[in-house]
C-alpha cells in the first residue's frame, strides 16, 4: 500500500515538472497504474493533499542533501557544479525542477501549497548562500543576493534547455564560477 503512494508522489512530481501542477490530473495517475481514480483518492483525498506530499517529500530531500552538502570537505564551486548536477539527475529530458514548475503556478496554488513551497525556496536559497558564502573571502559581498542569481540563472538555464533542446548547464556552471571568482 505504501509502494503505490510513493509511486503516485513520484509520477505527480514528474507530472508537475514535465506540465505544471494547475494540469495534471488524478485522471492522468489513475490511467498510469490502470486503476480509478478513486483508488488515486483513497490515497490522497484531494490533489492540495497530492501537492503536499511531493512539497513534503521534495523539502526532506533537501535537508538531506544540504547536510551532505555541510559535511563535504569540497571548494564552493564544486558543491555548486555537484548541487545542480544532483537536482537534475532525477530529471527527465527537459524537465524543468519542481520548484520552478510550482512557481509559475503559484497564483494557483492552494494557500497550504504556497506556504510550503515558500518554506522549500528558502531552504534552497539558505543552502546556496551557504556555499557561496564559503567561497567568498570579501564580508561585504552580499551572499544572499549572488545566491538569488545563481538558483534564477540555474532555473533560467533549465527553461532554455526545454526551449532549445540543448543542455545550458556546462555553459551556466562556468558563468556562475567566474562569478564566483571575481
């Protein structure tokens, strides 16, 4: 019973990021395992409920990789390059992240959805301005602000790899460490 919950999480994640979370459907899911909707029901009474158990899922994920992130002994520029590598290693061709997707739809969203998705960008935000703040000898840099820049510039490069076709990673990796290296 737990296996298909976490399958439902795992495709409405994927769902999410391939269409946004305003266009998918229990429908689409219910078809995907060629079982009812209801059964899609019995697990997660309403899609808000749906929705918050990816944000729920997505945000220990990230806990998780920020302590790993916390205990590497690695240069900033290699936890950022290792980072962006992890988020879209789960991806599909094309895919943009979860957060990304969700923020387009954020007008949309549930009020409980919009509150866990603020709390999951600021984690991400705190993490990256965590390592950029090691890579950074100069205390007046403002960290939080090149942090801002780096997930947009990464979130932009994933709306031009789906645009193009082409993967914009290598080229934004190396635009963000000479950045970095000012």
């Amino acid at each position: 019973m737990e296996n298909r919950k976490t399958q439902i999480i795992e495709l409405a994640s994927s769902l999410i990021r391939k269409k946004g979370y305003s266009t998918f459907s229990y429908e689409e899911i219910s078809k995907h395992f060629s079982v009812t909707k209801a059964s899609i029901h019995y697990h997660f009474e309403k899609k808000e409920d749906l929705g918050l158990a990816v944000l729920d899922r997505l945000y220990q994920a990230l806990l998780n990789y920020r302590s790993v992130l916390q205990q590497s002994s690695k240069p900033a520029e290699e936890k950022l390059y290792d980072c962006f590598i992890d988020l879209t290693r789960h991806f599909e061709k094309n895919d943009i992240s979860l957060t990304t997707s969700l923020k387009a739809d954020y007008c949309m969203l549930p009020e409980s959805m919009k509150q866990k998705l603020q709390e999951i960008v600021e984690l991400e935000l705190s993490t990256i301005d965590e390592i950029v703040a090691e890579g950074i000898d100069d205390p007046a840099v403002n960290t939080r602000a090149l942090a801002i820049t780096i997930l947009s510039t990464f979130e932009g490069a994933l709306q031009y790899n789906r645009a193009m076709q082409k993967d914009f990673i290598p080229d934004i990796m190396y635009g963000i460490n000479r950045l970095l290296r000012r």
